[in-house]
C-alpha cells in the first residue's frame, strides 16, 4: 500500500474513544489534594470547582477507554482528522535517511490542538445545565479555543487573560471576542485574589497561576459556573488522546512504526495526548518507543524541576498536585515569548517521568525560532513557538541520523500555527531576542518555598 | 454511499491538470493590447514582463488541459486536497432546507487560494533560470503566498506592498520575512513611477494599481526578473481552476449537483478558478448553474463598472485589458476594510458576465462582517473579509430557501482566513466600521477618463 503524503483518515476511521492511559499504568499519579487537610480531594469537593462528569474522569484511573459523546464527534468532524504529514521537503533539507513524520494540529480558527479538550469541557458543562465557565489563558490559544467551543454549545464564556498577553496580543482578544467571550486582563480588580496580588505587586504582568487564582474564584463564587482548564489535569490528557489514537491508527494502517516520539510540554496537554496510546504500549510491556518531551530552557520543569506536591496556582486556592514543579511563583523571564511557561507539569507524565519511561530535553529560544524559520521555509506552515521546540529536537535527531546513517522514524507533534506568534518572529529577525535561563539559585530559591508535605 | 461530513480527495483522486475554462468559449475575452499601438500584445512583447511559459498560457484560448507539472502537485499535496465541507451548523442556524456545501483554501500558512498560483508562477522562473520576481501586494495574501513559493523553490522575491497596509498590517510584512522575502512601501522612491506618484501625490497611502507599477517597472529593468501577479490575468485563472476541477471531482463522487455557485470578486482569481468547470459544462450546454459573483460595494466593477480597455495599473506601464472596470485611479474608500479593491476585473469573467452567463451582486462591509461572525460562531473558522462576501450572499440564498421551501443547493468559495484581519473584525466590534459607497457621481468621472480605444 503506497503511503500517502499526508495522511487522513476517513470519518469511519476516525476514534470514537478516548484513551485513558492513567489505566495501564501500574503506579497511578499521586492524587491532588485537599490544601487545608492535605488528604486527596473528594469528587464532593471537587464538584464546586469542575462541572460533575469532569470530576468523575479526572478521578478515574481505571476505566481504559471512554466513548467519545456523538455531539463532541460532530464538533471534531468540523476540523479533525487531523492530517499525518510527511516531512518530506524537512528530511531532504537536512539531508537525513531518518523518515520524520508531523500530527498537525493546527487546522482550526484556535490555532492549536487546545480546541479538543474545549469542547469537551464545554459540552459537559452545558450537560450538566450550566450558565457558563471561567478560565485563564496566557498566549490565548486555549482562552481561543474556549470561546469557540462555549459560542457552539451557548455558554457564557469569562476569560481572563494574563495582562502582559492582554497588551501584547490585541488579535488575540479580538478572536475570542468574535466569538462572544468576555476577557479581563490578569491581575483585575473583579476578584478578590486579584486585588491582593495588585497591592502585593502594582504594575505586575501578571502570570498564569494568578489568572486560574481569579478564574477559580469567579467560578465558586458565581451559582451555575465552573472552572475549566486546558492543560495539566488528567481530564485534559484524556481528551488530547484523540491526537494520539488518531496518529496511532494512521501509523498502524500503512504500518510504520515510529522510533522516537518527540512533543513540547508546558503543562503536558499536547504531549500527554500524542503519546498516550504508544506510551499504554510501553507500559503493557507490547512495543517500545523513545519519548522525549521538550521543554523551553527559560522554564524547564521537568529536567530542572522538583517531584514534589505543590499548588497549582499562585493563590494557593487550587488543589495540591504532585508534579515537577519550578514553584507556583516562578515565572519565566519577560523575554520568554511563547507559552509553555507554565511553573508545573501534568501529574501523569511527572508520574511516568519519575518512573524512567521517558526523556525529558531543554532548548533555547533563538534555537527554536531557527527551527521554526527553516521548517516553515521547506514545510510552508508558519509553526508556534511552542510546536517548534519539538520541531527543533525533531531536527536535532534527524541530524543525529544523517551522522549514523540510521534511518529511524521520527513522529512529533505540530501543535499550533504562529499566526498569533509575529510580535516574537520580528524580535527573532530584529536580533532582539535572548536566552535568559534561570540560575540554580534563583531555582533553589523558589523550591525552598514550596509547600511541606 | 454516505457523504462525508467534509471531502477531502485521496491523493490519486486529485486533479493531475488545469482547466482551461477559454477553450470552451466560442466568444474569447478580448485581448491585450499594447497601450502604445493599440495592437494586441505578441508574446514577444509579453516576454519581457512576464516568463515564457506563462506568456504562453496568458495568450492560449485553445488547450482546454494542462498538465499540472510534477513538481508542483508535489508543492500541492503540501497543503491540498482542500477539503469541500458541508455546513451542517450553519444550515441549522438558518433552519434552511437548502444544502450548503464551501471549498476551503485557506488551509495553509498563506491563509488562502493564492498559493495554488504563486507556487505555478515561481515554478516556470524557476524553470527558466530566473533569479528572482517582482509583485505587488495589497491585503497582503498574495505576497505571503508568493514568498513561501519562492522560498520553496530558492527565487528572490521582491514585494511592493500598498503602504497603507504596510503600515497597519506588520505581521503580515512580518511573515513574508520568515519567507525570506523583501518587502517595500508602495509609493516608494525605489522606482521612477514610485517617485513620480510620490511627487504628485506627496503622503498617499498607495494603491494596488501603484504597486503594480513599481513591480513591473523592477522587473522589466533587473536582468533575469521577472513580474508576476496573483489575479485578473487568463494564466492566474487556469492556475486556479484546481479549486472548482477539486471541487467537481469531490460533488460528483458523491452525486451532488449545485443549483448555485457563489464566490467573492476582486480582480476574480478565486471565482474564475471556483467556476471553471461547472462554468464549462454551462457553456458547452451539458448543464446549467446559477452562478454568482459578490463584490463590495465600496468598489463594484462588475456592478457599476463599464465594460471598456482599461490600464491595469496606475502608472499606465502595463498592456491594456478590456474589462469590467471602474477606471485605473479607481481606489476604495479608506473605510473599506478588506481586499477585494482592484478597479478591475478579469477579463475572462468580464467578458462572461457580459455574455449573461453569470450574475454579480454588491454587498456592504457592515452585512459582510455579520455574516463573517455568524459564521463563525458555528462553522468554527474565522474568514476572511473577502470571502465573508460570499458567505453573505450564500446565507441570503439558504433563508430565500427556507421562505419558498426549496432545498436548493449551494456551493460557495471560502477563500481563507482572517488571522491577520482582526484589526477590521476590531472595527466592526466597535461600531466604527461605515459603509461608504461612491456615488454615481463619483463613478462617472473615473469613467470619464478611460483612455478612449
């Protein structure tokens, strides 16, 4: 069977599950806790925060496989499959016998692979006859995605949006407000977390762990609201797996067998999607596989992290999670430009990191804009910053390769489109980006506050 | 056999050649003529402005196919099939019995159809030992199209960008960079027309009409460069008749026969290649569709226009076409937010407009924009200004449908995205988007001054 340039599978073809990788693994993550007992949250406890059916996945680490709802397939039809695509014009570039292979993710008005798990969470929520939900959103694509989602199912939509965001990416506001959501910049004067944060730190730019503080307030405090979120969660994880089922079945049709698995990881929602049915896999003792998450050096939490629990959020009003962590106050350097600047990362893939089955690599920003430029100059699809740090690694092994003489097959996941992304590709060409990375003290000094447990 | 919810052809189902729609009319649209002598152009003449194999597909009224050559359907399986998707969502929003079915091109990081010319264009220069190419922009999708092509195929590429959007669309100027391409303000002091424009009108904002005469001018004077241009032209519109051949191919696999066609027109790249084969069968009398073109109101050639030779530019350097026209100095109001605002139009479809073989209608921005975000509030993509025209007139068409019951179907052209149009989408959320259009006033003394043939 002749392998197609891109591959896409038909609407039969397509997943009609969501893969639960939490079930094969025989250590399950650590569970979040309660901040003021630090016993393990309850679904009761959990239900004021998320919508009830949430809840019940973000808990669940048995359950293998979870149909997908036919009103969510509707929605996924409207912009999935997402195409496998052949690096062809990449592998000539670099003059590679590796074959390297991309899950384009980036065929939607958000922009990014965030849209999967959005309407997931928005449809349970309309289920469940809620109003509306909150959220934060920092370079906007999962605030984007939610709007979308919310605007489908009618559901009031409140965003807020960490201020630096809000300023820099007026486009990015805009599209959200096309689709009927409200956005307030991060830190505001709406919730009580965020005046405390403004008299602690006036004129702050504010961060993602202070926008989820106000997002979580405004959803416990407003009756028929809940709190969503876009990555870290198990629940996330569970969604994203569409990615990677989908790439499996693609895969196993034409029957290649990737080498090495490379994605980014912020909070670990793209990644822990695209592996999930290959790292099952590997833990089931079936296949194996090289993984290897990809993280900016300016905020390198798992290779530079710390296993231990901590807060999700800067107002120390989320749960207690078990993850690599930097310190829910870290925040990346201001020349940091794209996402993937969340302090911590999802608990499943700390878990399975802690447990050896993958790899983890951190990579300087000029160097991933290099990455990005010379793809998107071969490949024609202008890439975002964050899907370019696999781009970068994803080129650094076929490089690898070419000095073997291996021919390894190589998947990465292209998560997201750079159209939102200018403002940093024109410092990239005005020579005006840098690489700050933290030293170890500054590191040593924000472990030193986190929470004993 | 069940129809998919979106068609994407396989990669051996995809056309393997243009269609050449001129073949199958027994009326030809008119020639260009030498604007100093009146005569026709030879393809001597041609030479020196535009490479020879497009010469020779601009004067070819007789081979109805063209063999797509490979190395650009390699170029188009980087970002082809298009998929041809139904509008469930919108259909259910209208509650219209009519079938609504759009062809999508704006799947690729130009973000439109443009591509499918540009990677043609670049292509033959390449082909013939060219060193780089010439071109205006004015919205800025043409040139983006153009640099990934010819970074693609190793060409320079020189733009001459209307400065006005130079000004307010930097991302825009900021992605031809990643492309590789260099970008200049049009009127510039780089050229003598430039400077002449310059001089007369000190502080214009620029026109595409302008642009163009600085392009043709650095081409003509810069051994082994050559101009290209993304519409009006017989050779921009067999390059895009892969839209509407797709198109075909994907309908007829699944027995569905459009009652009406729409597109958006500027100089009619996108419609002319949307049309082209149900456009074919109409004039060869094997079937019949109604077809229609949505201009702006704010620059309505077909509409308001008269059918005469015309300039194609505004410096007067370039071969006269006949064409629907509203006169070379022609420009849109500043109110006017999107593309779509050349004085002409093509004149294969001038000239099939005039023989009544389709309809044109006018539309004001403030409707489009409605219509944009109506869109995509359920469809999920966020559309271009240009192609929201169409998708106004087709929603016109579904609610006609659901008042006299008919279950008509409707194919429209969504040209691509509106990523780097927000600053419009802005506008219209602020109320501060007007509908200006000229008065017939206005229109006349343009008209008065075509040059008299």
């Amino acid at each position: 069977m002749e392998i197609p340039y891109k591959i896409y599978l038909s609407e039969s073809e397509m997943p009609r599950y969501w893969y639960n990788l939490r079930a094969d693994m025989q250590k399950k993550p650590a569970p979040l806790l309660n901040p003021a007992t630090h016993q393990p949250m309850t679904a009761a406890e959990l239900s004021g925060v998320f919508c009830d059916e949430l809840v019940r996945q973000e808990l669940d680490n048995d359950t293998r496989e979870y149909p997908i709802p036919e009103e969510i397939l509707s929605f996924y039809r409207m912009y999935r499959p997402s195409p496998l695509v052949r690096a062809y014009c990449l592998e000539e570039k670099l003059k590679t016998p590796a074959k390297i292979y991309y899950k384009f993710e980036g065929n939607n008005t958000s922009g990014s692979h965030k849209l999967n798990s959005a309407v997931a969470q928005a449809y349970y929520a309309k289920q469940q006859g809620l109003k509306g939900v909150t959220t934060e959103t920092g370079a906007g694509q999962w605030g984007t995605a939610l709007s979308m989602a919310c605007s489908y199912f009618g559901l009031d939509c409140k965003v807020y949006m960490v201020k630096v965001s809000y300023e820099q990416k007026p486009f990015r506001r805009e599209v959200m407000k096309v689709y009927g959501a409200s956005v307030t910049p991060s830190p505001s004067d709406t919730t009580a977390v965020g005046r405390k944060i403004l008299q602690e730190h006036p004129g702050t730019g504010g961060s993602l762990g202070c926008a989820i503080s106000e997002a979580v307030e405004v959803a416990v405090s407003n009756p028929g609201y809940r709190y969503v979120l876009g990555s870290v969660l198990n629940q996330v994880l569970l969604h994203q797996s569409v990615i990677g089922v989908e790439a499996k079945i693609a895969m196993d049709k034409y029957g290649i067998k990737p080498d090495i698995i490379i994605g980014c990881a912020g909070g670990g929602s793209n990644l822990g999607g695209l592996i999930a049915p290959f790292m099952g896999e590997k833990l089931r003792g079936e296949a194996d596989y090289r993984i290897v998450a990809v993280e900016p050096a300016s905020c390198p939490s798992l290779t530079r992290g710390v296993y231990a629990y901590d807060f999700c959020d800067t107002g120390m009003v989320c749960p207690l999670a078990k993850m690599y962590t930097l310190g829910s106050d870290f925040i990346p350097a201001p020349n940091h430009a794209g996402g993937l600047r969340y302090h911590g990362m999802s608990p499943v893939l700390s878990e399975l990191y802690d447990q050896g089955m993958m790899e983890a690599v951190s990579v300087p920003q000029t160097a991933v804009f290099e990455a990005a430029e010379a793809f998107a100059r071969v490949e024609g699809i202008l890439p975002a910053p964050e899907s370019s740090h696999a781009i970068k690694v994803a080129m650094d092994e076929a490089i690898r390769c070419r000095e073997t003489g291996e021919a390894k097959t190589i998947l990465f996941g292209l998560t997201g489109t750079g159209y939102f992304d200018l403002v940093a590709y024109e410092k990239f060409h005005n020579g005006q980006m840098d690489d700050y990375i933290p030293t170890d003290e500054e590191l040593a000094r924000y472990a030193a506050k986190l929470p004993k447990i």
